[in-house]
C-alpha cells in the first residue's frame, strides 16, 4: 500500500529589522542645552567681573576716607554727599566737566560730518584713486598715536594752537576720522541706490541728496559709530596730556590725575572716587539711551 506523504508548507524566513537610525534631534539638542548653559555662565561671569568695580566705585564714593580702609566692602554707614560737593569745586572738577564737553562736543559733532561726507563719496561714486584714498583710511586705524606725539606737538605749536580748546578739537577729529571713514563706508554701501535715483529724478543736487535723503536713512550707522567715538574721545589722556598742558583748558581725564597727584600725604580718597564716578556716568548713561541704536546699526550694515 502506497502512502503519499503530503508536503510541509514552507515556513518564511524571519525578516531582518533594520537598524534603528541614530536620534541626531536628541543629541543635537543636548548638545545645544549644554553648549547655552555654558555661554550663560561664560556670560554671567563675564558680567560680574565687570558690574562690581563700578558698583564698588559708587560705593565707595558715598564713605568717609576711614569707612574707605576700615571695611572697603562694607555698605556705608551714611550717605556723604559732601564728597561730590567737595570734588566739584574744590578739585575744580566742574571746570574740567566743562573743558571735556566743549572738546569732545565739538569733535564728535566734526567727526561726523567730515566722516559721513567723506563715506558717502568713496562708497557712492567712483573715480581715480577712490581704493587709495580708502585704503588709506583703512591704514590710519592701524597707525600708532604714540609714534606721532612729537610731530604732532611741533605741528600744533607752529600753527598756534597748543593749550587751546579748538586745537584740541581738531586733533580729535584727525584721531578719530580713519575709523568713522571706515564704518560708515561700509554702510552707505548698504542702502538702497533707487531712493538717491528717484531724488535725482526729482531735481535734487547731489549736497540735498545726501543731507536731506541718504543721511537720514544712515542714522542708525551714524549713532553707532558716534557712541564708539564719544568713548574714545571722552577717556582719551594722551593727547591732551601731550597738547594742553595749560591748567585752566584740562579736560577731566587730567583732572582726575591731578586730583590724585595733588593729593600728597593728605589722602582724599572719597573725593578722587566721587570725582571718578562723576567722569563715568556720561558714559553709562550714553550708553543705557542709547544701547539699542548701537545693535541696530552694528545689524544694519550686515543685510540689505
């Protein structure tokens, strides 16, 4: 007797899974955590370093010289306001406070009219010899005030303008032109060519083109790079050192030398950081009004 045996069904292989594709989203945003918790700290220390001396300088200027060695870090027992009213007349602090805004007012107020005349003619119009002339600016940044302190006394001296106020104005604008000239260049080169075209069109000249329509729309640019030469310009101590030596046309940054020098065994000590604090808050305080200006037109020349 025959047996047919019946066929086993054939059983399919086992699918191979495939591997499971790394979680990159996961690990990136790890990395990213750990990367912003680390820039925070670099951030928040960055930032203590340079908030506590100022706040330590305030401080101290409101103590008596005793309070000053006895605990240096110790709010003060009461507020002496005689400290300000002390280094304001006697150590002649108005009279410096005075001499400094006249000086650097009148050159910040140079600096940006020569500058932003001088940007708007490299970077609108092309001629012989504009890379030069650029470049040129560009190299003055890169020159060393000290190698010119000699000439540029005999220079000053023979054109009757040492221990002056405007002597000294114009000296700033001369130090502080390379890099107006090389910021604002890069600026103007970012606005838009149709708006000067269609107030040519209109009947305008190229002096009310650029006062009335390409200056206005620079003014971003313009508060920008007048913050960066009011900084320079107001802590600057070389040159006047250098230029004025006259003690009636001092600006504050001689002031505060002198009030330390003057000083001898005496020590007022309250009265220089009173005298300090006085020559920084214009500084702060143009930089709190002014802080979101400054972002701007450091964002501004970057797109178009």
């Amino acid at each position: 007797m025959k047996t047919t045996e019946t066929p086993t069904p054939a059983v399919p292989a086992p699918r191979a899974t495939p591997p499971r594709a790394p979680r990159t989203g996961v690990r990136k945003k790890s990395e990213g955590q750990v990367l912003n918790v680390f820039s925070h700290g670099i951030l928040i220390v960055w930032a203590i370093l340079v908030v506590m001396p100022l706040l330590w300088a305030v401080m101290t200027s409101f103590k008596d010289d005793k309070s000053i060695f006895r605990s240096p870090w110790a709010l003060p027992d009461k507020l002496h306001f005689e400290n300000w009213s002390r280094a304001w007349t006697e150590a002649n602090m108005a009279d410096y406070f005075l001499n400094t805004i006249l000086v650097v007012g009148g050159s910040l107020i140079g600096t940006l009219v020569l500058g932003s005349m001088t940007a708007y003619v490299l970077a609108r119009f092309e001629f012989p010899g504009n890379r030069f002339l650029y470049y040129l600016f560009v190299g003055g940044m890169s020159f060393p005030v000290m190698l010119a302190l000699v000439p540029l006394f005999y220079v000053v001296n023979n054109m009757g303008l040492l221990n002056t106020i405007h002597g000294l104005i114009l000296v700033y604008i001369a130090y502080s032109l390379p890099f107006t000239v090389f910021f604002l260049t890069s600026f103007f080169r970012t606005l838009p060519s149709s708006v000067a075209e269609a107030a040519f069109v209109d009947g305008a000249s190229h002096t009310r083109t650029f006062f009335q329509v390409m200056l206005p729309m620079a003014k971003p640019g313009l508060i920008s790079v007048g913050i960066f030469n009011f900084l320079g310009q107001w802590n600057q101590y070389m040159l006047p050192t250098v230029l004025n030596t006259d003690p009636e046309e001092r600006v504050l940054t001689q002031g505060l030398v002198q009030l330390a020098v003057s000083q001898g065994y005496k020590g007022d000590w309250s009265g220089l950081f009173a005298g300090l604090v006085m020559a920084m808050l214009p500084v702060l305080a143009a930089y709190v009004v002014f802080q979101r200006q400054v972002v701007a037109g450091l964002t501004a020349g970057a797109l178009k």
